[in-house]
C-alpha cells in the first residue's frame, strides 16, 4: 500500500527536492534591502513613494539575473520560494523591530490576518519573477531544469 509520500510520488516531488535552498534563502534575505531603506529613513531622504518602487523593480531583476542568467534549477520554483522567503524574514524583522522602533508591536504578527496577504503578495512577486526568469533562459537556449 502506497501513502501519499512514497516512491510513486516521487516525480511530483522532484522539482521541490532539486530546489537549491541556499540560493533561495540568499535571494529572499537580499529583499532586505526594501525594508531596511525604510528603516534607515533613507526611502523618505530619496523620496517616497518612488524609493521602495525602484527598490523593488532592483530587487526583482536581480533575482531574474541570478536564476535567468545561470543553471540554477528550477527557476520558477526557487524565486516563488525566494519571494516567500522574503515574506517570512519581514515578518520576523517587524516583530523583532517594531517594538524597539515604535514601542509596540505593530505588523503582521499584531495582525495575524495579514500575515496570509504578506505571503501571497510576496509568492506571486517570486512567481512573476520566476516566469521572466523562466523567459530569459528560452532566450538563452538554457534547459529550464
């Protein structure tokens, strides 16, 4: 008898498995940058809402360059992944800080509801990413896997 973990299962899986996680884990703590220029107070020094915009748009055509431009498998997979790194880690980095910076905790954790928007937005950026990523490695003739 076959569970939904055994070796039948293993194709659906193989795409998860070849994902490099220290590639992921990088790339969703380099999204870091966003919020901490506006911790920094350097996003209002340059001018909102313009700042976090562009922070963003850098941001993302770094990940496409880092998964569009090398054979890191799963290009797809490793940025939905990536993005939902990024989610957790600015969820961690608000409860840690907002109560240093504000004197209360203030963020998803506050208001847990938002924690499941925080990390769809944040899915579907990796998603859109990983499909120009996906794209750029057509262009190139680079296999996808």
């Amino acid at each position: 008898m076959r569970g939904p973990w055994s070796r039948g299962d293993d194709r659906r899986m193989s795409g998860v498995r070849s994902v490099k996680w220290p590639v992921v884990v990088g790339l969703g703590a380099f999204g870091l940058v966003r919020p901490v220029l506006n911790i920094t107070g350097v996003a209002d020094d340059l001018g909102k809402p313009l700042t976090p915009i562009l922070a963003t748009v850098v941001i993302t055509l770094i990940w496409i360059a880092a998964v569009g431009f090398t054979r890191v498998p799963e290009p797809v997979l490793t940025l939905v992944f990536a993005g939902l790194t990024y989610g957790v880690l600015t969820i961690v980095v608000s409860a840690i800080l907002s109560p240093i910076l504000d004197g209360e905790l203030q963020g998803p954790l506050a208001h847990p509801a938002a924690i499941v928007g925080v990390l769809g937005v944040n899915a579907l950026w990796g998603l859109i990413a990983g499909l120009l990523a996906a794209g750029v490695r057509r262009v190139r003739d680079v296999p996808i896997r």
